[in-house]
C-alpha cells in the first residue's frame, strides 16, 4: 500500500538541504522541477525512460570514496545492470546511490535499506512519504564522541539495573502505525515492552536468527541534532516518534556554546518538554532518575561528554 496517493506527493530530502519531488519519475515531473528555481545550478540531470540520471557533484561525488570504502557490496556504478527499457522507475545519484521509486512506500523502502547492497554507512529515514538521507560524515566532536559518550553511560545505568535492552546507531526501527522507519541515534526498550511484544524484533529472513530490525514503540529514543537534522530531529520525528508510542524522547545538540540537552514526554496530543530542576537535572521516569549532559576539554583540546545520572 502507497504512503503516499501519487508520488507528486512525495519527496527526497538530501542532507537536510536539498529536496526532489518524487513527481521526477514522470517526464512532465522533471521537467517542471528542473526548470524551476529550485533546482541547484551545480546539478545535472536527465531523464530517460523513468529513470533519472542526477549529478550533484559537490555533494555525492566529493564523499563517494568515503562511503564506499570496504564496502565491496556497494553498486559502482549503477548504469552497469541499468536498462532503460525495463520501465524501472528509479533516481540514480551520481552514478552510484539508486533509490527505486518504490522506497517512497513503506514497505518498498525497508526492502531497500534492508537489501545486502544498501551502503551500510548511508542513514536514510522513512517519514510518511519523505525520504531523508544523510550523505556528509557526522562531525567528530559534536555528534560522533557526543553519542559515543552519551550511549556509554547510558549503557553502564542500564546494565547496572538491568532494567531492559540498548541499541545504538545502525539498528532500524519501523512502526508502520506512524509511517515511520528510521535509525535513531540511540534506542532503549525496558524488558516488559520486549515481554509484551510492545517492541519486537524482526529477522531479515523468517527462521534466520539474523534480527535486523525493531517493530513498534520503543519506551526511549535518543537524536544528537546535527546540521543537517535539525527540522528532522525537532519536527518530523518528535510527530511521527508519538504517533508511534515512544514514552520519552531525549534530544542533544552540543554545537553552539552550550549543550541544549532536552527530555519530553507525553502529553494529550504531543511531547511536551520536561523541566529541568535546579541543577539543570531533567527527570526520567523511564530509566528512573534524573540526567544532565555535561562536556569538558580533553589534553589536546577536544570535547568530552558525560550523562551524569542521579
């Protein structure tokens, strides 16, 4: 079933930055997006059969090397097998990044980030219908230690009180209730959610055991806001991660001065923000205690993190 009634309805959203309409698979689609002033000077593009060849050259192309490294199962590139008379409706980026227009479905796009030829360093989110991929490498010391950090203290809480299961980043969580698949930064499951089958886990192939994916509400969700996520982590999943269920939802962006650490929780129609007591502690009721995000600089001048709990 479509997310989305046609696919004029839907869209590609490249690094938080640049967004393609998904009317592009039909020729009088293209043709209005590339001639209108919304289409980047730096871009070509063409349109053959359904098919639509993009070269973006400053975003792809420059960090292609990186993605691609030790990943022999990475298509390289994507015209090898392409044949514009099998009516395939698909946009190829830069020569290598296929998104099939059936991803702009549900269950189109978990088959497309669950197939063994999916760049496993890509991030791409399914959000009703808007495809969000994340392309440009996470910044070192205010996303990547950032959630390194948070998630070790977070893992050493939870392990303490053995009070459920944490997963990091790379673990894709669908719920098809909110129209939602997406990789959040960190997750967390108490162990009656998992009993429950509140959250469950989904093999790549029935009778496997390889678990690839979470279905359902995890009780906590954690985003480091980045650049490029910032209406996506603020917007978009805070809808669609209470439309599925989730109990709290944390977000962290340490970019600017300070660390703007924020815990929500449930109110009648949306989260809504807890507040933080005297000493800048926000309480979780789902882990049981109260947590600030705290940073300082290391020997050589970087930051280091802490989730200090209490």
């Amino acid at each position: 079933m479509s997310t989305c009634q046609s696919l004029s309805a839907c869209e590609i959203v490249l690094d938080g930055q640049w967004t393609i309409p998904g009317s592009v698979f039909d020729l009088s689609g293209f043709r209005e997006w590339r001639l209108s002033d919304c289409f980047p000077d730096h871009w070509r593009a063409t349109f053959s059969g359904g098919r639509v060849y993009l070269e973006t050259h400053l975003l792809f192309s420059s960090v292609y090397e990186y993605w691609a490294e030790g990943f022999e199962s990475c298509p390289r590139p994507a015209d090898d097998n392409a044949s514009d008379a099998d009516g395939s409706k698909e946009l190829i980026i830069d020569g290598w990044l296929r998104v099939p227009a059936t991803a702009f479905e549900l269950q189109g796009f978990r088959d497309w980030v669950l197939a063994d030829d999916f760049p496993e360093k890509l991030k791409a989110s399914f959000l009703g219908g808007r495809i969000e991929v994340r392309m440009s490498p996470e910044e070192l010391h205010t996303h990547t230690r950032l959630k390194g950090d948070v998630f070790a203290d977070l893992h050493a809480w939870v392990r303490q009180r053995k009070i459920g299961e944490l997963f990091v980043d790379g673990a894709l969580l669908t719920e098809a209730g909110a129209d939602l698949s997406t990789e959040p930064d960190v997750m967390f499951s108490q162990w009656e959610s998992i009993r429950s089958g509140r959250v469950r886990y989904v093999e790549k192939v029935r009778g496997s055991g390889r678990f690839v994916e979470v279905s359902g509400a995890p009780d906590l969700v954690v985003e480091v806001t980045s650049r490029s996520s910032v209406r996506k982590d603020n917007v978009e999943l805070a809808k669609r991660y209470f439309k599925a269920g989730v109990r709290e939802y944390w977000t962290i962006d340490a970019r600017g001065k300070t660390i703007d650490f924020r815990i929500f929780v449930r109110g009648p129609r949306k989260f809504k923000r807890v507040a933080a007591d005297a000493d800048g502690y926000a309480r979780s009721d789902v882990l049981g205690g109260s947590f600030l995000v705290t940073r300082e600089r290391n020997e050589v001048g970087h930051w280091e993190y802490r989730l200090l709990g209490r």
